[in-house]
C-alpha cells in the first residue's frame, strides 16, 4: 500500500473510531469520511462495506488496548500497573463495547470474523498476564479470575458517563478494593 494510502486508511480508522462511538449504529460512512476528511470513494476503496470498516475498527481499537495493556504489564510493580490498567481499560470500556455491540455474527452465523476473534484472544490474554503477574507479587487476591475482572469491566463500561470522572474513579476503586489491588 502506498504511504498516502496508509495515511488515508488510519485518518479513516481513525474518524471510525470516533464516530461510531458517539452515534453507535446509527454511525453513517459518510460521516467517517467527512470526519477523516476524505472523499466517500476513499472509505470504500479500503473497506467494501460498513460492516467491514466496523470490524477493523474494532480491531484496530482491540490491538491499542493491547498494546497498552502489555507496556503497563511491563512494569516494575505488577500491583500498580495492573491498577493503572483497570483505570485505563475502563475509561476505554464504553468505546470498546459499542464497537463490539456493532458487530454482527460474521456470514457463517457462527460468531464474530477471525480477525475481531484474534484480536479480542489477544487483549484477553494481555490482561489475564497482567492478572497474574500481580497475583503473583501478591497485590492481587488469588481466586480473581479474568472472567471476574472482563465481566466488572464490561459492567463499568454500560454503567459509564465519560463526563462523570469522578465516579468512574470511584467506581474503578471499589472494584480494585474488591480484588485486592493496592491503588
């Protein structure tokens, strides 16, 4: 892909990013475009549907958290980076979670394509690791699995105004009181 391409495909994931967020499906690909500042023929020249530019959104929205989740899990103080993960994922968590509420089943009906499947097995094992890697230095309570931490993250992110912050870090604190998490 050409340099101008590439630029023009991120500006696009970008502006989808943004958008779907603030309007979920009622998100047009003419807004993407108008936002990324590109023609509508530049959208759909790099995804052929909306469902196609939804799903690398999601992706590429998963493979951030990743990203962030494997920096802070790189930490010196397993207890803190994984707090500071929880806070992270959790502002995050009501963007994740319309972009993969705007996910359909993939053309088989038997769930989500492989690439969203890959990237979400790949976020999901960065914060099982940072888990463990504080349960192991003992700054988190052992019985805490990742389907408790995904689920009280998922709760946080249906429950969340991003204009309330202050609750939110209220929020996250009680839950990392709940795991036994140093804050």
């Amino acid at each position: 892909m050409r340099r101008d391409g590439a630029a023009n495909r991120e500006k696009v994931l970008l502006a989808a990013e943004h958008v779907f967020a603030e309007k979920g499906a009622a998100a047009s690909t003419d807004e993407v475009a108008q936002r990324a500042g590109v023609s509508i023929a530049t959208v759909f020249r790099n995804f052929a549907t909306k469902q196609d530019l939804v799903e690398a959104t999601a992706c590429r929205y998963l493979e951030k958290l990743t990203a962030e989740a494997l920096k802070l899990t790189d930490s010196q103080d397993p207890g803190k980076a994984f707090a500071s993960l929880m806070r992270t994922l959790a502002a995050a968590g009501p963007v994740k979670m319309t972009l993969l509420d705007l996910l359909p089943p993939h053309d088989d009906g038997q769930g989500l394509s492989r690439p969203v499947t890959e990237a979400a097995d790949a976020f999901r094992a960065a914060l099982d690791d940072a888990l463990h890697r504080a349960q192991a230095a003992g700054a988190a309570r052992p019985e805490v699995t990742g389907e408790d931490v995904s689920l009280l993250l998922r709760a946080l992110a249906y429950a969340t105004d991003l204009s309330q912050g202050e609750a939110l870090d209220r929020a996250v604190g009680i839950v990392l009181d709940g795991f036994g998490v140093p804050r």
